[in-house]
C-alpha cells in the first residue's frame, strides 16, 4: 500500500516553484490540503516564467522578442499564477517571488552565485517551515533540477536545528518516473479539490496555447511526492557515483543520447563546503585521454582529470584534492544540445568518505 501525505494544523508549508504554474501542476491538491487543515503556507516563485519564447509567441502572435517583451511577459505570467493561487484559496501575502532568470537557473548554481542560494535560505530562515515542497533533482527541465540542488544546499545551511519536519520532492518533467510509483507518497484530491486545481491550471493562459492536454493531465485523483529521489531514476542515471581511493576520485559514467538531450557531453560537480562553492565541469571526450577540469568559480582550468572509455560510458579520474571529503556532491551531465536534461542531476555519496 502507497503511503499517503497529511499536513498536521500546526505545519509550515513552504513550496518552491521553479516557473508560474508549477504551484498549480504539482502542489494544487497539496495547497488545497495544508488551507483545509489549517496549515500555514508560503509559495516561492524561483523564476517568473518570462524566458518561455514559444509560448510567448503563439500567445501575443509576434515572432520577434526583446528584453521589454519578456519582462511584459513575466510580470503576465506573476499575474496568472495569481489568480491561479486565488482559486485555490491561498492569501496574495503567502505567495513571494524571486525574479531569478527564467531558464538561468543551472547558470546561477553553476556560477555558485550567492544572491540566489541567500534568497533562499532567507525565505527558509523567514518562515521556518515544518514542511518543504520542491522538485525533483531527477526532473528533465534544468530550472526545475538546478532548483532542486539550490534547495538541497540552502536546507544544508540550515543546520540541524533548523531542518524542516520532512523535505519532499515533485516531478513534473519526466514521463517514465512519473509511471512509477516506487518510493512515493500519495496525497488523494476529493472532486471538490480536483474541480478547483484544474480551474488553478487554466488560469495559466499563456501555457495552454500549446500545452493545454499536458498540463490538464496532472488534475487527477491524486498527487506524488517523494521523500527520496526515485530509486529507478537514481539507478538508472548516467553518473553511477563516486569512488575516492587515494589521490582521485572515479566516476563511472554510462551517457546515452535522448531524443530532446544530445551531443557533447560536459559533467558539472557541484559541493558547498564551509570553506566555500566548488563549481567543476569537465568536457568528457569521445574517446579515452587526458582533459582539463574547469574550475567555474574563478573559470579558471584547475587540473587534469583521465577519461577511460568512449562514446560517454567509462571511467572519469578526478583529482581528489579538488573534491573535499564529507560533502555533499551532486552531479549532472550536460549535453550541447536540447532544451531538457538527459537525467537531471543526482548525489554521490561515495565521494564523501575520507581517503
């Protein structure tokens, strides 16, 4: 039987959006959920959504698109998720948006930029919620994924003492984990519930030009979240994970291409130590030999790294000095071409242990 998901009155609920319109797809039953119990809430926008040039165009019929326009855009899309909210019975003064850079998301992790991760562990220190809603490190928009990681390091920040109750993840993006049901908590939606979310879903206008079907599709009986990334998810990505013997660490790689996600490949490694942001990517060749590891804090070439193996599957030889032991260490593998991730991003364990 499929656990379910239950908010107590005396919760905290904060839900993190990467774009206008994930509050409603993901959470719309759950903020439903929290308002009926008597839960507290707030909705962060990460993004407003104003970088999204296709569905900026089919929507104001213009081919050309500037700044002005989708700043126009964002301020449409911040108006939408609005009235999205409204339907779904939650105050304008628990919704809070940060403005970041719709699809710059995974640039500001990256770039270990310090406004992004401060906005939010602000908003986490601010309200000190008991329960934290976010996306997937697994979901294939890289906004989505890189926000997960942002996430992921702000709760770090925290510390013990301000760790929330329980830290659950979305997906919205990735259709073979979303048939899977391993791992997940199920919350149930009344038809009440269902009627509601998807009348929060339609107040997105703007992404149901194109996407009307596939957005409408999340108003069912049910929503999932996961208090651990999806173990097929995790077996299945192209970083198997990380061993630290010696002097390097090895990351196995197996890299296939996708129909959205192709061309060369690049593995970024990202950890937050004490001491400061490590932001790494190394190009991974098409066959074996000696490649540069770019350092993307001082972008700055920092040492050399071994590659074993060809066409993306083999054996990727770190320096361990570049890596510091009893970290969090996520990866992703990028890939030159294609708007969606390969597999997003995902934790390695095993280049925490000490040598």
């Amino acid at each position: 039987m499929i656990p379910t998901l239950a908010l107590e009155p005396a919760d905290r609920l904060l839900v993190l959006a990467a774009h206008p319109d994930d509050e409603s797809v993901a959470t719309g039953g759950l903020l439903q959920h929290a308002l009926e119990t008597g839960a507290r809430m707030l909705v962060v926008f990460f993004t407003d959504g104003d970088n999204n040039p296709w569905a900026q165009r089919a929507t104001e019929l213009r081919w050309r698109i500037g700044a002005v326009d989708r700043a126009r855009f964002g301020l449409r899309r911040r108006e939408e998720a609005g009235r999205a909210l409204e339907k779904l019975g939650v105050a304008a003064s628990s919704v809070r948006f940060l403005g970041f850079p719709d699809q710059g998301t995974t640039d500001l992790l990256l770039r270990a930029n310090h406004v992004a991760l401060q906005a939010l562990s602000d908003a986490l220190r601010e309200f000190r919620p008991t329960v934290v809603v976010g996306p997937s490190l697994l979901d294939l928009h890289p906004d989505h994924s890189a926000l997960a990681v942002l996430a992921a390091l702000a709760l770090d920040d925290l510390g013990e003492g301000g760790a929330p109750r329980i830290h659950v993840r979305y997906l919205v993006h990735n259709p073979r984990l979303l048939r899977r049901h391993e791992g997940s908590l199920v919350l149930h939606l009344s038809n009440e519930q269902r009627t509601r979310k998807r009348a929060a879903i339609t107040c997105h206008r703007t992404q149901l030009v194109l996407r009307s079907s596939w957005l409408l599709s999340f108003a069912t009986r049910e929503e999932r979240f996961y208090l651990a990334e999806s173990p097929t998810g995790t077996a299945e990505h192209p970083v198997g994970g990380a061993l630290r013997t010696g002097e390097s660490v090895s990351i196995p790689l197996a890299s296939h291409t996708r129909l959205r996600a192709f061309g060369a490949r690049t593995l970024c490694l990202v950890a937050q130590p004490p001491s400061g942001a490590v932001r790494l990517a190394v190009d991974v060749p098409a066959r074996g030999g000696a490649v540069p590891v770019r350092d993307l804090c001082s972008c700055a070439v920092a040492a050399e790294a071994t590659f074993r193996g060809a066409g993306g599957t083999g054996d990727l030889v770190v320096p361990a000095a570049l890596i510091p032991p009893g970290v969090r260490l996520l990866a992703k593998v990028e890939r030159r071409v294609g708007f969606f991730d390969e597999a997003g991003w995902k934790e390695l364990p095993g280049a925490s242990a000490g040598s």
